[in-house]
C-alpha cells in the first residue's frame, strides 16, 4: 500500500457512488478517515447579518449526513462529523492520526478552495489528491475553457454541443465494494437525524430513489412545456437538492436522462433537461474561474448597480409581505419549505434588484440561508446575472411582474395557497416627525 492512514475530506460530494477518490483511497490506504466539518461559522451572523445555514438545509444536511454515514457503514467504514472550524478539525486529524494522504473534491466554492490551499500550505509533506466530482465533464477535458471561460453561457453550450462532447461524459463510477477500515480509536459520531420535509429527503438513498422515479414515468417527456410551473412538483425534476450536497451526482443524472431517452424517446424536453444541467455546468466552472469576484458588488463586470440597501424593505421581502403578492407567495414558500422554482427565482430577483432598489447580494445571502440546494456557484452566480454583474450580454433582466402573473398564475391560485394578497399597504414606513428631512 502507497499510504499508512488517508483523509477523505468529504464537502459536496456526499455519496459513495461515482465517487472516484473513494476507489483510488481503496487501493492505496492502509486506513481511512472519512472526515465532514460542520463549520461553526455557518451558524453564526455573516456579514449580511444572516445566518449562512438555515434550520430547513440544516434539516437536509443532517438527512444527507446519516444517510451518507450508513453508506459508508456498508462499505466498512463511518463518517466522522467535527464541529470545529474546519482548519483546527483537519489539523487535529492530522497530528492525532498521522494522515499522509489527504483526498478532496475540487470545490467552486472560494472559501472552501482557501481552507485547502492552507492546510496545503502548513502540510506540505502530505500528498494530496483532488478530483471533480461535482461537474459532467472534469477539467482535462474541457481545459480550454476552464483557463479561459466563455463570457456567456451560449458560448459555452454552443461549444460543448459543436465538440459533441455530451458523449464524453463518462459513465457514473459504482461505488467501492469495501473501504480501508478507519483507526480502531476514531470514535463514532452518533446520529439524531431530524424528520423529513414532506417530498425532500436527504441523502442517496432518497435522491436515487427520486431520480428513477421521475424518469420511470413520463415527465421528462414534456419538460420543457412544464418547467416553468411555480407549485407543482413533477413539473421539473426537482433534483437540484441532491445535486447540490453531491448526494446525487450529475452523470448519475444524465445517465438515467439518457436510459429514460432510450425507453421512451429523445425529444426537445429531454434534450432541455441536459440544457439546464449546462447551466448548473457553466456556473460550476464560472465561479471557480472567477474566485471570490463571485461574491463581489459589482460583479465580474465592475460596474457598480445603482442600487442600495433598505433594511425595511430587505426584511418585507424576505418575509413576503411585499405590494407584489406573486413575489409574496413565492416567498413564503422559500420559507415554509426550502423550495422555490426557477421562475419564482428570477421573479423575486428581478424585484429585489428593480422594484425594491436593493443590493443584490442581500438577496442572494437570504437564499443561501433558506434553500435546501443551496449551490454556492449556481445562487451567486444567478444573482450576479440578474443584477446585471454577471454573465448576461443582455445586461440585465427586468420581469414584468404583472405580465408574468398572468402567464404563470392566470387564475391566482398560487398567490393564493401561499398568502401572497396579504400584505401592509405600505411599503415605505415614513413617521410624519421624520418628514421633511433636513
Ligand atoms: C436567483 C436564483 C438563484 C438560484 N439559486 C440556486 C441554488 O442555490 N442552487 C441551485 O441548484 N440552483 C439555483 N438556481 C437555479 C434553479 O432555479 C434551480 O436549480 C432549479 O429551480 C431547481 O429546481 P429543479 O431541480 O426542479 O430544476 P430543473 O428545472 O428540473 O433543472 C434540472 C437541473 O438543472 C440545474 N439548473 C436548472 N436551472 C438552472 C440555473 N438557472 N442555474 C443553474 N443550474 C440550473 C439544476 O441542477 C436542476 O436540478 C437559482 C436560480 C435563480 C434565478
């Protein structure tokens, strides 16, 4: 065996199948520590003044984590879950096991890619070993776009499909038939995993058992004609929870994508559902390419917004409670249950951004809070697009709000089921002391 004692550093890869660290771990440790960080600072007041993980991620992240722990249980191993920074949990692991090799997932995170290059930075007598995970296609085989990305998403579709490099995704990995053990001292971490929301269950399991359903019947038949739908849940595939904790991954996706084509035939919803894993793909490579100008006001265009922040106003919107009762309903259905879909993303965004004049990236932090597939790449850089700082050769996008009611709620029923008509006529609060200013 090349190495005594190994570290995978699980992060958004929570699975154990196409997983490919797992099987080069297999061949060339000894033992294995297989190591997930709570961060400490995700529960913490950022600098929005919100919490970065909210109670209905958390939910799910807890779900993925069990579920993940009895996958690793089969294969004879466990998870080992610290509650401490993750620095001061990877050094501890370190010096009390005496790691030589340490395994971890490319991440598009910026501050998740800075832990490791510190640990790389304080270890450089370990080995390290990274693999993309998370993607269709890994780097090597895009190369040319990942050292210089495409300003648009056309550009990159229209290359990936001119290559015909779709057939190049490979096939998803199985997952190892056994792990190297872990040291007999690592303790066990115990499980109180909290009840599941109604259709989002954490974990493989429920992801894979999800996926086979969706395209053992015929709803990807008529996707594209479905996906803009605000409430109902077969009307998109609704994977992108799993997809952004790794329980799924999106080979594992487009395989079944294309064994549903085969059984039931290739049409234009098919092929849109491998279109908008293109979306997921580009904004994956997007915020790697462009580091932590992913968090940045003025985006990667250095154009500074015209927009500022209202606390008020933040806080009716983030409570749905808005002149808007298509933005209030969507909402109060972020917050009841830790969904939204995509049109309801774009019409409370372009609110946020438009009506209500306010920092984009306030918005983009209340959803990092509130979504259960919170995808770091995926919610930035949607907002950066909306706000106009992103990759948009439009500029910016402005929804009609009215206009989009009639077309995805004509009968109101949506505003409806979620209270969007309640709402304070007000949505500026001026105290008449306070008036004129000055
Ligand atoms: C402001 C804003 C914030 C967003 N934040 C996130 C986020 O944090 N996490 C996240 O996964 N998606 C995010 N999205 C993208 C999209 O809204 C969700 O992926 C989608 O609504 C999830 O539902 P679904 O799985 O049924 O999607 P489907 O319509 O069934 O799409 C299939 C898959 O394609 C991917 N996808 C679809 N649309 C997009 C898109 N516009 N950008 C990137 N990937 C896409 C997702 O992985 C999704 O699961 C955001 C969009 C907007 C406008």
């Amino acid at each position: 065996m090349k190495h005594r004692v190994g570290l995978i550093w699980f992060e958004s890869d929570l699975r154990v199948a196409d997983h490919s660290l797992l099987h080069l771990a297999q061949q060339e440790c000894q033992q294995l520590i297989c190591l997930y960080c709570v961060n400490p600072k995700w529960f913490q007041p950022n600098r929005y003044g919100l919490r970065s993980m909210g109670e209905k991620r958390w939910q799910f992240l807890q779900q993925t984590l069990a579920d993940l722990d009895q996958q690793l249980t089969e294969l004879g191993q466990h998870l080992y879950v610290s509650y401490e920074a993750p620095l001061a949990a990877v050094a501890k692991v370190i010096g009390q096991y005496g790691i030589d090799v340490i395994y971890r997932s490319y991440h598009s995170g910026a501050y998740e890619r800075q832990y490791y290059d510190i640990v790389r930075e304080r270890y450089p007598f370990l080995d390290y070993v990274q693999a993309d995970t998370s993607t269709l296609f890994e780097r090597a085989q895009i190369a040319e776009m990942v050292t210089e990305l495409p300003d648009s998403f056309s550009k990159f579709r229209k290359h990936i499909e001119g290559s015909k490099l779709r057939a190049a995704v490979q096939s998803p990995l199985t997952p190892p038939t056994q792990l190297p053990p872990p040291p007999a001292t690592l303790s066990r971490t115990t499980w109180v995993t909290p009840s599941a929301q109604r259709n989002f269950v954490g974990g493989s399991h429920a992801g894979f058992q999800h996926l086979k359903r969706y395209f053992a019947a015929a709803y990807a038949q008529t996707y594209k004609q479905t996906r803009n739908a605000l409430d109902n849940w077969n009307d998109s595939t609704k994977f992108s929870a799993w997809l952004a904790l790794g329980s799924l991954s999106p080979r594992q996706v487009l395989a079944e994508l294309a064994t549903h084509e085969a059984d039931q035939g290739a049409n234009d919803s098919t092929y849109w559902i491998f279109f908008e894993l293109l979306w997921r793909e580009y904004f994956h490579w997007y915020a790697q390419y462009h580091d932590k100008k992913l968090f940045a006001f003025d985006g990667i265009q250095q154009r500074r917004p015209t927009t500022s922040f209202y606390p008020a106003r933040f806080q009716k919107w983030c409570q749905g409670n808005t002149p808007y009762p298509i933005v209030n309903a969507c909402m109060k259905q972020l917050n009841e249950t830790g969904y939204m879909s995509n049109r309801g993303r774009q019409l409370v965004a372009s609110c946020f951004v438009h009506e209500l004049g306010l920092d984009w990236r306030y918005g983009a932090a209340y959803f990092e809070q509130q979504l259960i597939d919170y995808d770091v790449a995926s919610n930035w850089g949607n907002w950066q697009y909306l706000a106009g700082v992103g990759a948009d050769p439009r500029g910016h996008r402005w929804f009609d709000l009215a206009k989009q009611t009639a077309m995805y709620d004509p009968q109101g029923e949506f505003i409806r089921r979620w209270h969007g008509n309640d709402f304070d006529a007000q949505l500026d609060h001026i105290d008449a002391a306070d008036w004129p200013i000055g």
